[in-house]
C-alpha cells in the first residue's frame, strides 16, 4: 500500500508546479516582448511579463481538471472511442473557459490601471487569437499527464521489483543457513560420539562446550550479516570443542588485521571453512594439524582465507564440494553477486586454502 506523500512534499510539489508555469510564463514573455519590437508596437518588460504569466497561470489552474479528467479517463485503456470522444469534447470546453477566465483576468487588470474595458472589448479578440491554440495546449496538457503517470508507475513497479529481489533474496540467505546449522550440529555430535567409549570426560567437556555454543547461536537475531569480531568470538567458541576431540593435534593460528574487526560479513562464513580444513586436511592424518585464519584489506575488498597444512585438494578439483564449502560459496553469490570471489587453491608447502574476497563495509 502506498503511503500519502507528507506535507513537506506535498509543499514541494505545489513549489515546483508554480515554478513550471512561472518558467513557462518567463519565456513567452520574452517572444512576446521581442515580437511586439519587431512589429513596431514595444511594451516594455513589466508589461510583457505581466500579460503572459497571466495568459499560463490560467492555464496552471485549469490543467489540474484536466490532468484529474485524463486519469479518470485513461483507466478504460479498452474503449478508445469513447476516450477520443471525452477529450474532445473536453478540449473544446476548456479552450472556451480558458478564454472566459482570461477575459475575467484580463478586466480586472484594465481596472486596476484605470483603462476600464467591457468583458465583451476582452472576450471577442481573445476567442479569435487564441482558441485553436488552446485545443493544442489542452492536448500538451494530457500528453504530459499521460508521461508523468508513466514514469510514477514505472518507479513503482521498479521499487516493488526491488523490494521483491530483497525479500526473495534474504529467503534464500535464511534457508541456506538453516541447512548449515543441522549439518555444524550433527557432525558436532558425530565428534561427541567418539569420544563416547574412549575419553567420557572429554565427551563431557564437548557437550558442555556444545551447550554454550548452541545458546549463543539460538541468541543471534538471524541477520545475514555480523561484524568480524563478533564471527570470530563465536568460532573460538566452536575450536574449544574441536581442541578437546583431538588435544594436542590441532593447533590454530589467527592473523586478523585490527582494522578488520569491525567489518561486515556473511553470518556463520568461517565456521563452515575451518570445519572443513578439520574434517578433510587435519583428521585423515596423524601428524599436528595447523590451521591459519587471516584477515587483511586489499583495495575496496575484505579478504579472508582459512589455509590448512592437510593433504589438498586432489588433481582436478573435488569431486563434489560438501555442504560447508558449496553453502559459504552460495551465500557469497547472493550477498555480492559478481563482486565476490570464492577460490580453492593448493598451498606450495601443501594443504589448502580457502580464500573469500568481498566488498569492505562497516
């Protein structure tokens, strides 16, 4: 539903339609003047500005009736006819009342400069000059409503579509976060598992840990986006459970520039990644698992990467990226479309290393 326009644009508007039929007025008045000097018969400026912005601010009175009449008229876009009827016979109409209020005018003016005149004196000349070309300032009048009207609800249905967009799009961004937090909880409790029947206590511990972390993710208002810090904080959360299932094996390593920490970024982006690097670069194997996230500013961008010391990706690529890594690069694309990037690439000294590029807001 649209809104009413409020008093202050409403006085805009009615400054901005006498600022249109002053203008108008100004630049007849100076054909007029210049066409009376031409002629022999020189007015001066204050009567020739006089004389046409009383000619157009009839017409600015009258165009409001006819602009109402062309939007009435126009909503039976399927009976022509009768709408070529209405406005010509409107037209005739209101090229006779324009003559009418302008010899109204035009007596009142000889009063007030004492050179009295019959309405009659005014009337007559006037119906002779002007009427064909008050059929052709009627029809300007519709054309004008007809393109205003055009472009108001063009910009409607553009807002409306934007709207839409908006809304379609932040569906999306809702359901693939929805997909994200079973997948985090189920592999989070296929860790607690096994450490079930080998280490109670640290299953324990996991659970605890598992607890506080499901509670902060329940507080979060589901918003798309969250300040780095705030990222951060919940994924040290979330390598407190890991560093218990695999103790002295995992080590994890944060370089973040200060001047990152406040910038905005897609909700729950790194958990995915360094769960990840766990899962298929640091469990498959026996030896220390490093884990390193970095933050930086490159140009407009904010770069993150999450790299891995693991066995990388193998020759042609995955196969099939799993739910983290396909729901991150998802999630990117409909946060920033093609002002993103998403690259998965081998580390010279081996493993691998996620790395997101996207625009830097605060």
């Amino acid at each position: 539903m649209l809104r009413s326009p409020s008093p202050l644009r409403r006085l805009l508007g009615a400054l901005g339609f006498l600022v249109l039929w002053s203008l108008i007025g100004f630049a007849f008045a100076g054909q007029f003047y210049l066409s009376s000097s031409l002629i022999g018969r020189s007015i001066t400026w204050t009567q020739a500005i006089s004389y046409s912005l009383a000619d157009w601010y009839v017409w600015a009175v009258l165009s409001l009736p006819i602009a109402r009449l062309t939007r009435r008229v126009s909503a039976e876009p399927h009976r022509p006819w009768r709408t070529a009827g209405i406005h010509l016979a409107a037209a005739l109409g209101f090229a006779l009342i324009y003559v009418v209020l302008r010899a109204l005018v035009g007596q009142a003016h000889s009063w007030l400069i004492d050179e009295e005149a019959t309405f009659a004196e005014i009337f007559v000349p006037l119906l002779a000059k002007t009427y064909p070309f008050n059929l052709l300032i009627y029809g300007v009048i519709v054309s004008v409503t007809h393109a205003l009207d055009y472009y108001r609800k063009y910009h409607e249905r553009t807002v409306q579509a934007l709207e839409l967009e908006k809304h379609l799009t932040e569906a999306r961004l809702q359901s693939l976060l929805r997909q994200l937090k079973p997948h985090f909880l189920f592999n989070a409790l296929n860790g607690i598992a096994s450490l079930m029947y080998s280490d109670v206590a640290a299953a324990e511990r996991m659970l605890v840990r598992l607890s506080e972390l499901l509670r902060q993710t329940m507080s979060q208002t589901g918003a798309p986006l969250t300040p780095l810090r705030q990222e951060i904080a919940f994924l040290e959360r979330y390598l407190e459970i890991e560093r218990i299932r695999f103790r002295d094996r995992l080590t994890v390593q944060f370089e973040i520039d200060p001047a990152t920490l406040d910038a905005q970024v897609p909700s729950l982006i790194l958990q995915p990644l360094v769960e990840n690097a766990i899962r298929h670069g640091i469990e498959p194997q026996m030896r220390t698992g490093r884990i390193v996230l970095r933050s930086a500013v490159v140009g407009d961008n904010l770069v993150l990467s999450v790299s891995d010391n693991g066995g990388g990706m193998p020759a042609g690529g995955f196969k099939r990226e799993g739910i983290g890594l396909a729901n991150s690069r998802a999630r990117l694309a409909e946060l920033y479309g093609d002002d993103q990037q998403f690259e998965l690439t081998n580390q010279p000294e081996g493993g691998l290393c996620v790395r997101l590029s996207f625009p830097f807001a605060t």
